[in-house]
C-alpha cells in the first residue's frame, strides 16, 4: 500500500502547491501591489488630464517669439454620452451632421476597446463657441470642455525657423508612447529640436467614481494627484530685429540668408524665403493644405535642407589649402588670359594680370585656381590621384563640409563632398586626372553645400580656423545648452594662412572702384567687411547670385552667407543683401536708404517660377 | 433507492460545499451583470434569474442521482455513453451552432448544451469500466493504448470543434493515471516539456538547452550513486554552456570559423550526448537508454516549438500565450481581458468593497465576467479574504475527492473519484490561472460557479454519481 499511499500524497501535495501559488498571488494583486490600483485603465477612476504651458521662445535680447494663449477643445467621453440633439451640438461647432454621427458611430462600435477614456472631439473652438457650448453644456453628456493652450506669436518674424505645434498623429505616436491622442507635439525649427525642453509635462487628478458611474469624491484627497508642470522657457540665439529685417529684404526672393556670430556659433538670423508667415503658424493645420501646393515650397527650410553648388566662395577653401599643402605663397604670381585652357577648359572673365594670391581673392579669378587645385591633386608629395584628391577631400571636410554640421535644426542635411569612388563611376577605376575633376576648383561640379555650410565657413574664416557648432539655443539655467556647441572645431589648415586670405577677402570688398575687385559696391565706410562673391551654375536656369562675408576684419562680430536662387552674379544681389545686414546689425542703422528700398521693391520670384515650370 | 438508515453515511460535507459553491455562483452572477432596472434576483429575463432555474434543476438531477437511480448503471452503460458522446462531439461539428468561433454547441431553442462537457463523464466511466476489468495492466503495451485512445480520440473531436481549450482539460487524466500505476516519468516529461516549451518562448531555445542538459546531468546523478559528484560537474558545465553563447562574439575566433552560437553549443553538449550513448551501451542500463532518448528528443523539441508555434496553434492562442509569456503585450489587444481582470481582483484589495459594489466588473469591461472571468467579481467584490475562502472550498472538494477515491473498495469507484478530482483541479487551476494571469487565456468554466446551464448540469452529475457510489463502501 505504501505505494498508492506515496502518490495519493504527491498528488495532493501538488494540488496544495498550486493553492498556494493562488493565494500567493492573489495577496500581491489585491494587498501589496499598487500598480493594478492606480492606473489609468482603472474603471473606478476618472483622469481629468491637466495640460501643461508650453515652453515660451525667446530671442536673444529678451523678445518673445512665442508664447500661448488659452483656448479651448470640447472632449467627448463616449461612455458617457446619451441622447442628445445632434443638431443643436452641430450647430454651436458648425459641424458637418452626417460626420458627427458617423464619429459616434464608430465610437459605439469601439466602445469596448475605450471604456472609459476621453478623445478630443472639436479642437481650438473659438471663445464665442465656447460660452455657447458652456450655456448647454448641461443637454450634451459626455462632452465636455477642457482648457488647452495654443502658440500666439508676437513679432512677426522666424516663422521657419520657429517650427509650429500640431496634435501628434497616429505614426508619431505608435513610435512614441509615452504620447496621448490629442496632445501637441511640436513639428520643424526649435519647436521640433527642443520639444523635450517646451512641452512640459501633463498631469492629472484622479476622480472616484461609484458603482452608479457618478463621480463621487477627488481619490484618497488628491495625494495621487499630479500638477502639470510647464514646458521651460527657451532663449534662441536669433536676434529678432534682424531676423526680421532680413526676411523683408528677402521679400520675393528665392534663397535663404543665415548670419552666425563666429565667437559663440549663435545663429543670428536663419531665414529661408519664401517662408511661412507666423500667422499662419498658429493655424497650420487651416493652411496646411495651401502651404503644401505653393510651387515655392514655403515649409522647405532652403538654408539647412537645400545643397546647392557653392560656385566661387569655395575658392576661399581652395586658396587655404593649397597654403596649408605648400603648394602656394602669397607671393605665387600666375597669370589670366580670359581662362585656363587646358582640356575642356574654364573660362575668366576681364581682370588685370598677372596676379598673385591676394588679387586671386579680390578679383575671383578661374585660372588661378585651376592652376591651384591641379597642384594641390597632383602634389608630388603623394603617389597618385588618387591620394592627392582623398587629401584635399580630408581638408575640405575639415571645413565641415559633406556632412551635418550637428546644429539643432532638425531638417539640416549634408550635402555632399565626392568620392574618389563616385569619379571611378564616372570614369573608370583610377582612370581620371585633376583636370577630370576641374570644376572642383571654382565650386562647382559634384559639390553641394548648404548656405548653413557657407555661413560657418564664413564664420570659420573670421575665426581664422575654427568654427563652433551653429545653434539656435543660447544657455539658461533652465535649459543648459549641448557642450558640443562650446567647443572649437579646429580645421586642418594652420590659423597663419587665413591672414592673406582674409587679406584678399578684404580687398574684394574694400578697394576702389575699377580695381577690379568684384563687391566694391557694398563697402560701408568703418565697417571693414571682408567678403566674396559667388556666382553658381546650375541646371535649373540662370546663376544663383551668393555672397559670404564677416565684419569686421579684426575681433569680427557677425558671419553671414546669402544665397539668392536664379537671380545672376553674386555682386548684384547676395552681396548687397549682406552688407545691408551686416550695416543693420553692426549699427543699427541703415545708410543707404536707396540701396535698401532697391532690394525690398526688387521681385525675382519670376526668375524662378519660369524653370520651375 | 437507498435505505434511510444510509443517509447519514452520505458524504453531506462534499454535498454541503457544493451548494455553498454553486450559491456563491449564484449571487456574483447576479452582481456581474446587475442591471438597476432589474433588481430582482428572480427575474428570469436576466442570468441570475436563469441561473437560479440551472441551480435549483441541477439540485434535482442531484437528488435523481442520489436516491432514485441505480448507481449498477454507470458501469453497465459506460461503453454506450462513450460511444454516444462521441457521436454528439461529432455530430455538433456538422449541426451545431457557432459561438465565439467554435462549433462546440447544440441550441434547441435558447437551451444550449455543449457535448463535451457530458464527454468528459462519459470518457471517465470509460476509463473506469477498462481499468477496473480484472486483468487489466496499465504498464502492458496493449493496455496502455487502450488507455490513451479513450482519452484522445474525444480530445481530437473538441480540437476539430475549435475548443483547445476545452481538449487540454484532458490532459488532466494523466494525474489519474499516476495513481493507477503510470510511470512517474510521464508526469516529469510532461512537466519538462512544458517548462522547455515556455522557456523557449520567453528566453529563447538556447536557454532552454542550458536547462534541458542541467536536467539532464541532475537525472543522472539521481540515478547513479554519485549525486554530489554530478552537481559538482554541473556547476562548471553550465558556466562553459553560457559562455559558448559568447565565442562567436571573440573577434579571433569569428575570423577564423564563424559559427552560429547555437553550433557553438552543440559543440560543448555533442560530447555530453554521446558520453551518455556510449555508457547506455556499456551498462546496458534501461534507465541510461531513457536518459539519452530524452536527451536527444528533447533537443527536438525545443527546435521544433518555434515551428509548432508559428505554424500550429491559431493567431489568437499564440497571442494570448506570449500575452502571458510578456511577448508583445497588447493591452488593447489580447492582454485586454486580463489586464481588466488583473485590475479587477487588485481593485478588491484585502476585505473586497462589498456586494454589488464592484466597479471594474459593471458596466461589461471584464468580458465574460458571469462565465470564464467570474472570479474577478468575487475577487473585487470579496477581496482576497472572499478570494481565499473560495480556493479554500475547492481545495476542500479536490482533496476530499481524493481521500474518498483512495478508500474505495471498487477500483472502478476509485478511478472515477481519481478522474473527478483531476478534471476539476484542471478547471479550477486554468480557470483562476488565466484570471490572475499566470495561465494563457483559455475559455473554460470555473465548476459549479460559472454562469450557464450546460457546465453545472455535468459538473453535478459528474460529481453526484461519485458521492452516489461512495455511499455503497458502506455496504
């Protein structure tokens, strides 16, 4: 019998076992733990979710950007919803009927599935809506009125680079679940980079309800409750005033302008033109649609997104490099006859000659940096090509070029240096020379920069050899700013070889008139601005007219970069645009009047829409 | 007809808990689906109202059992009761009706009946008549298949209707068959297959290895002399085992032959494996022989449970297994039911908030709170003391169960009581298992209190029939 006696008890033994794992369990679910107590699937509470302020924007001189304003959304509780007058609710909210009740519909139909939880039903009503709806509140049961704020927008300037905030949609949140339907998310600019800093964080009180679904008592006095706490302030770098003033100077023009202060890397100004209007921002979703199909792309942010060739200005990389590979002195003399021959060729345009490196800067000449490039490639220092142009490559990426700079623009791109891979495509493995590669030498070909890249090379050279990261944020106690925005990026080329580049940057700007220097005409007496112009070929139409410049020559304040698309050479418009900015910035003021009212009453918008066409 | 001076030997403690039970359904059924404009407790319109006439019928059937009908006809009729109830598993197939995607019910008008809920008696009578024949072994080949075709041939008809859940209760026979003699190694198989099965799925099948071939050695060192010695060598082994995982990841090595870490593990168990064949043959040892084969097929399982898993079990029993398992959670999904139900035994916290007071279990969040999720009304309305007293009153019967079944004179009466004992364990474990959620969600009835006719009218007969044939030990 022993036996039937030992498996008797083994068996009751296990049953005991699983009891006890039962009553184990069951204790921890209904006396230790909290977590199935308190939860937002919990029937017997009511959420009412408390909405934080976001975050205000400020600029750098103190100047609200951004701030809220209250409004209101109608929420709807479907399980609480009874019988209403459809109508009447359609009427206050003027509403299609037949939507309301396909929306109810699928309600009931998911009724389950929701329980209890609340969805925006009518967002941003307007205040005379709403005291209409809070008169007969009382008649609609289950909808309700919840206070949400939404951005007004001061000063009318910034409108891209601020960003705009819309409701999360159902692919944002899947990705990010720690989002609610019907919460505000911020989208582009600062609004999108620096959400985590300006959205606060919501709270709620928890409501008790009774088995008759009526809301009995605020749970256990609140203790659970948590208040909202709002989204921090942030101060952008921008400087309002300027930004906009640029953004009327850019008044139908196609390009983008950006202005860095070289000893923080602070964005000064970033503007992409056309860009959205600011009051269109705080109702993106009424113009989406408008802003979606203008031709001009407003939503595109052209100075970080667009990477354009960047034509002459990048002689200013070349001549540096071929200094810092000794390849070229300032004493290195060649001389111009309307272009340089060899090969395909590359056309000049009339200058004085023969020159040296100073006069190369000043007067933009071709074949002097044809000569230049062909010996930085073909340096005897290296066994090939090959080698020659993977070491001009490591100097121009230096530079920050062919990659993203690592700003807090969220949309900024690359743009492209080539590969010695991408010439073998072209030409067959090794099979091509510096002469294959030429365009290179003046900034056009296979380069794509964006006019962010542009500023901080301008930035760079007025810093003679390292450039800070470009931001939009500047540090607060609240809100510390990223420690890579703070450190240098030093370049490859040594600071001494700057001076005559700088040298020649100066002269271009700053020599009289019929020197042959190409931006005499938008010097300002004590300003000291050294800057060149650009004039880049493209496949869609006429040249985009650029310019970058900083000022002043020693202990400069300001770097800008100005890229007007289809618009000719780059004296005629980019450069006068920087100059009138860096004149406004750097005093205040602006002396040439008639130069200004020629620039803002200027429409080059036909230019563009013809090759768009 | 039993003598009267019989009554008191009746076992009225068993009949006693199970009107307490069937009470306790009674009034949680009524509160999980109170309705304020049907208070009355009678109203026929609602299912407490229907519970009651299911209750007070079944009490009847009870009372038919106990004193009318000759307990001589369960063992006379037992062949032609398993025969009929397999017609009726196969004939609700073609002319039942379908309800929540299985074709498992008869509906004669609104009376529903489910056969398989009647098979599991008649599978049990079955059973009892074939191994309580004089001359039956259960350890002979001939019996033992004899044996399981009565168990798997009703399992395989559920299965086709769409109710596995169902089917697995009986898996629960096999507690039966232990006593009567099956080798505990079936038992432990089974235990060890389910625990591989698991583990593969929540980890993955390289942990279940580490496991299988730690089981493996510790076998081994309980069925040699040297114990110690075998722990001793676990140890190490097991550290080599985890450590395989990493070789792939040495950069010298991958350079030289790049593996899989699974090869890299079979590598470090091949030897084991084959140790084990070659000391099967040298010691002609039977038990070495089993050893090995479970080594080997085991190995087989843990790879063929991904395949099984994906290509076998139906979407929603695989989600409701890595449910529980914590693969991909989906509380709006799959872990629906028992996330509300985990609130709503939790919400009840230590004394319950009261009768009719539940706020969880209103208002259908709990889906089949009056059938399947019952215990989330007694847990939030009784809290964990009402919770208790109710696992309390199971483990009463189940072990009551088994005490009578062990005196039973009868082999016969002894095995219907072994069987009894282990299909209401089994509804009971998955049952308040799923609503705990430490078992899958699978739709089976908590005895005697769940809502509906069909499951508490087999549940008494199934238990009546037994109290009926433990009153003649007396004799």
């Amino acid at each position: 019998m022993a036996f039937e006696f030992r498996r008797k008890n083994i068996l009751i033994m296990g049953v005991l076992a699983i009891a006890l794992i039962f009553l184990i369990k069951l204790f921890n679910l209904q006396v230790i733990d909290q977590e199935y107590k308190i939860t937002a699937s919990n029937n017997a509470f009511r959420y009412d979710i408390l909405y934080p302020a976001r975050g205000l924007i400020l600029d750098r001189n103190g100047k609200i950007l951004v701030s809220n304003i209250s409004s209101h959304d109608i929420i709807i509780t479907p399980i609480e919803v009874r019988e209403f007058d459809t109508l009447d609710l359609c009427n206050i909210f003027h509403l299609e009927i037949a939507n309301v009740r396909a929306k109810l519909k699928e309600y009931h139909l998911y009724r389950r599935r929701i329980g209890y939880q609340s969805f925006p039903f009518v967002k941003q009503i307007s205040a005379q809506e709403y005291s209409y709806f809070h008169e007969k509140a009382y008649k609609f049961p289950g909808f309700s009125a919840i206070s949400r704020t939404t951005r007004y927008y001061p000063f009318n300037a910034g409108g891209n680079l601020l960003g705009y905030i819309t409701e999360a949609d159902t692919s944002f949140l899947r990705r990010n679940p720690s989002y609610k339907i019907g919460d505000y998310i911020g989208r582009t600019g600062i609004e999108q980079s620096y959400e985590q800093i300006l959205k606060g964080k919501k709270g709620y009180n928890i409501y008790l309800r009774d088995v008759h679904n009526q809301v009995k008592s605020s749970y256990a006095g609140g203790k659970y409750d948590l208040p909202a706490v709002h989204g921090k302030t942030i101060i952008s770098s921008i400087d309002a005033q300027l930004q906009q003033y640029v953004e009327m100077l850019m008044t139908n023009k196609v390009g983008s302008v950006v202005a860095i202060e070289p000893s923080t890397g602070d964005i000064l100004t970033i503007v992409s033109s056309p860009g959205i209007d600011v009051a269109k921002l705080s109702e993106i979703n009424k113009y989406y649609g408008e802003i979606l199909n203008d031709p001009l792309k407003p939503m595109f942010n052209r100075a970080t997104m667009s990477p354009y060739p960047p034509g002459s200005v990048f002689k200013l990389v070349n001549a540096l490099i071929g200094l810092e590979e000794g390849v070229l002195t300032s004493e290195t003399t060649y001389s111009c006859h309307g272009g340089y021959h060899v090969g395909r060729g590359v056309n000049c345009h009339s200058h004085p000659s023969p020159i040296n490196l100073t006069q190369s800067i000043m007067m933009s000449c071709n074949t002097y940096y044809c000569i230049v490039f062909r010996n930085i490639i073909d340096n005897p220092k290296y066994n090939s090509v090959r080698e020659g142009f993977l070491r001009w490559k490591e100097l121009v990426e230096s530079f920050g070029f062919g990659h993203k700079l690592g700003s807090d623009l969220p949309s900024e791109q690359a743009g492209k240096v080539p590969d010695a891979q991408d010439y073998d495509k072209i030409h067959g493995k090794n099979k091509w020379s510096s002469l294959s590669i030429l365009s290179l030498a003046i900034g056009q070909g296979e380069l794509g920069t964006t006019p962010l890249h542009l500023a901080n090379l301008a930035a760079t050279i007025a810093n003679r050899g390292y450039y800070y990261t470009p931001h939009l944020i500047k540090g607060s106690p609240d809100t510390l700013i990223n420690p890579e925005y703070t450190k240098r990026h030093y370049t490859l080329v040594d600071t001494s070889h700057f001076y005559q580049v700088i040298d020649g940057m100066y002269k271009a700007v700053n020599s009289p008139p019929g020197s042959g220097a190409t931006a005499t005409r938008v010097a300002v007496p004590g300003l000291d601005i050294c800057g060149k112009t650009g004039t880049a070929q493209n496949p869609h139409g006429r040249d985009h007219s650029v310019f970058i410049c900083f000022a002043p020559r020693d202990n400069p304040k300001i770097a800008v970069a100005v890229y007007i698309e289809n618009s000719g050479y780059g004296a005629t418009w980019a450069a006068p645009i920087a100059s009138l900015l860096v004149e406004k910035y750097l005093t205040g003021q602006i002396s040439r009047d008639y130069l200004e009212k020629y620039i803002v009453e200027s429409n080059l918008l036909n230019n563009v829409l013809k090759n768009r066409q | 007809m039993i003598a009267n001076q019989e009554y008191r030997k009746l076992d009225w403690w068993l009949v006693l808990a199970y009107i307490v039970l069937t009470l306790i359904g009674w009034i949680n059924i009524f509160s999980s689906v109170y309705d304020p404009d049907h208070t009355q407790i009678f109203d026929v319109s609602q299912k407490y109202g229907q519970q009651f006439i299911w209750i007070i019928t079944a009490y009847i059937i009870a009372f038919l059992i106990l004193f009318i009908l000759n307990p001589k006809i369960y063992r006379a009729l037992a062949w032609l009761g398993y025969g009929t109830s397999l017609l009726l598993l196969l004939a609700v197939i073609f002319l039942g009706v379908e309800i929540n995607g299985s074709n498992s019910w008869f509906a004669i008008g609104s009376i529903r009946f489910q056969p398989a809920e009647l098979s599991k008696i008649t599978t049990t009578l079955a059973l009892a008549a074939l191994m309580s024949k004089y001359g039956f072994r259960l350890k002979s080949i001939e019996g033992f298949i004899q044996t399981a075709l009565i168990i798997i041939i009703p399992m395989i008809i559920i299965v086709m209707q769409k109710e596995t859940g169902s089917a697995l209760v009986y898996t629960a026979f096999i507690f039966m068959l232990y006593r009567e003699g099956l080798s505990g190694w079936y038992l432990a198989l089974g235990l060890l297959s389910i625990i591989l099965f698991l583990v593969t799925l929540s980890f993955s099948p390289f942990v279940a290895i580490i496991i299988l071939t730690s089981v493996i050695i510790l076998a081994r060192g309980f069925t040699s002399k040297y114990l110690v010695r075998h722990i001793i060598l676990l140890i190490p082994y097991i550290y080599i085992m985890i450590i395989s995982s990493k070789i792939n990841k040495i950069p010298f090595i991958n350079n030289l032959v790049d593996l899989p870490k699974e090869a890299w593990l079979a590598i470090v168990i091949l030897p084991l494996i084959i140790y084990n064949i070659i000391q099967s043959f040298k010691k002609q040892s039977t038990k070495l022989w089993y050893i090995s084969l479970i080594f080997v097929t085991s190995i087989m399982f843990i790879f063929s449970v991904n395949f099984f898993f994906e290509k076998i079990l139906q979407d929603h029993q695989r989600a409701r297994i890595e449910n529980l398992l914590g693969i991909n959670v989906d509380l709006k999904g799959a872990g629906y039911n028992v996330h509300q139900s985990k609130i709503a035994i939790g919400s009840g916290g230590f004394t319950g908030k009261g009768f009719l007071q539940g706020t969880q279990t209103k208002f259908n969040f709990v889906p089949e709170q009056s059938t399947d999720f019952i215990f989330c009304t007694i847990g939030e309305e009784w809290g964990f003391l009402g919770s208790s007293v109710l696992i309390f009153l199971y483990l009463f019967i189940i072990i009551r169960i088994i005490n009578s079944a062990e005196k039973q004179k009868d082999s016969f009466n002894r095995i219907y009581g072994y069987s009894l004992a282990s299909i209401i364990f089994m509804h009971f474990f998955i049952n308040i298992g799923m609503t705990m959620g430490i078992m899958p969600v699978i739709g089976i009835p908590l005895p005697f209190v769940s809502y509906g006719g069909s499951s508490l009218w087999s549940f008494t007969i199934f238990l009546f029939i037994f109290i009926r044939l433990d009153l003649d030990r007396h004799h």
